[in-house]
C-alpha cells in the first residue's frame, strides 16, 4: 500500500499528542521550564538545519520575499482566526486561537522540514518501502507527545498537512522521479531544509519569550525556494 508509511506517520503523530495531553494539567511552574527546554531544543534543531545551505543567498532571497508574500496575504492572522474557530468549535475560549496557531505551525514546520519526508514518501510511491516514514512516524510520535505537554492538543492538527504533503508525494513519486532530475531534488531538499531550519529557530525564540516573530507570515518561502532553486537549475547564474 502506497501510503501505508503516511498513514503510520499521521496516526503516531496523534497518537503522540494525545499522550502528551495527559501531562498538560502539570504545575505552571514546571511547564514554564518545559517550555523553556522545548525551546532551547527548537533553537538547536533549527541551527543545525539552517547550516545545510550550499547557497545560502537563496535562502536570504527565499525568506525575503517569502516575508513580502506572507505579510501580504496575512498568513499568520488567517491562522490565528483559523485558531479560533477551532477553539470555539472545541468549547474553549476564542481568546486561545493564537496557541492553536502556534502549535500547529510548530509542529508542522518541525514534522515537514527535512529531508525524511520527501525521502521516504518518494521510496513509499516508487519502491513500496516504508522503512523512512515508519523510523519518522516514531520521531515524530515521540516530538508531538513533548510538544503536546507545553502546546496542547493543537498540535494534533499538523497530522493533516503531514499527510496531504507526504500522501500527495508518495502518490505522484513516480512522476516526480521521472521528471525532477537528481541534483534539482537534492539541491531544493538542501536550501527548504536550510530556510525551513532558520523557520524553526524563529519558533524556538518565541517559544522562550525572546521574539514575538509571525513565523507563519515567512511559511510562503519553502515555495519562493522551489521557484529560486528550479530557475537557477535551468538559467544558472554565478553568486
């Protein structure tokens, strides 16, 4: 079954979050520090993947003009509302809609960033091998339960977008081996990996208080780094 290795990673994902709502109703005080730690992580991930750029001017020019397009179409506020309506739609306070958004836009960005994904969706479609999604699914089930604990159950709605992005490649991968040539998807996977990376650690900054960045305004730039990276492919240019 094609998605088979899709699926096991979206149910771990929930099934990760809603463990890890039964330690959300732990001391304020101690789920200030598990924050802080779940951060201080976030800030590490992030560096370690913002370091994999072989170009790093298209990731500059990918969060730049990611930014412009995101502040334009006020991503981040969609999401927010979209929050809301959630929130209201579970019973809770409408006031909470921005924590929704934030768990899920942290979540997402951290289960979706990297190269695991679109590995192992490409080996689900095109060899029938889950081994990648399934060693994911356990990091991921493992990331959503300590997300969960400090975030809540907002972070069960990033099972969605992880199951659309790596349904859709697994679906298509034998198209998409086919047409993308190698060095473009290693090169793509490289620079999302990087701008992705300098996403997460925004996140890791919010998360200990330090910035208030609408990380979902700079989402549009995994696109613009698609666009950048498949001219330079086809038109390559000199930095």
């Amino acid at each position: 079954m094609v998605l088979m290795g899709t699926i096991v990673n979206a149910v771990c994902i929930i099934a990760g979050t809603l463990l890890g709502k039964l330690f959300h109703k732990i001391p304020e005080k101690i789920k200030e520090t598990v924050m802080y730690g779940i951060g201080l992580a976030v800030i590490v991930l992030g560096l370690q993947m913002g370091f994999k750029s072989k170009e790093f001017l298209i990731v500059i020019l990918s969060l730049v003009f990611g930014a412009v397009w995101g502040e334009w179409v006020d991503l981040d506020a969609k999401l927010n509302a979209l929050g809301r309506w959630l929130e209201r739609k579970m019973g809770g306070s409408a006031n909470s809609g921005s924590s929704i958004a934030q768990g899920f836009v942290t979540a997402t960005l951290i289960f979706l960033i990297g190269a695991m994904a679109i590995i192992g969706a490409l080996d689900s479609g095109i060899r029938g091998d889950h081994d990648v999604l399934y060693t994911k699914a356990v990091i991921d089930g493992f990331t959503a339960l300590v997300l969960a604990t400090t975030l809540g159950i907002s972070v069960i709605f990033s099972a969605v977008p992880v199951l659309l992005y790596e349904g859709l490649i697994a679906l298509f991968a034998t198209q998409i081996n086919d047409m993308v040539p190698k060095p473009l998807m290693d090169s793509f996977i490289s620079e999302m990996t990087s701008a992705g990376g300098i996403m997460i650690f925004a996140i890791g900054l919010n998360l200990i208080g330090l910035t208030k960045i609408r990380v979902a305004n700079l989402l549009p730039g995994i696109a613009v780094t698609a666009v950048i990276v498949t001219f330079l492919y086809f038109v390559p240019l000199s930095f």
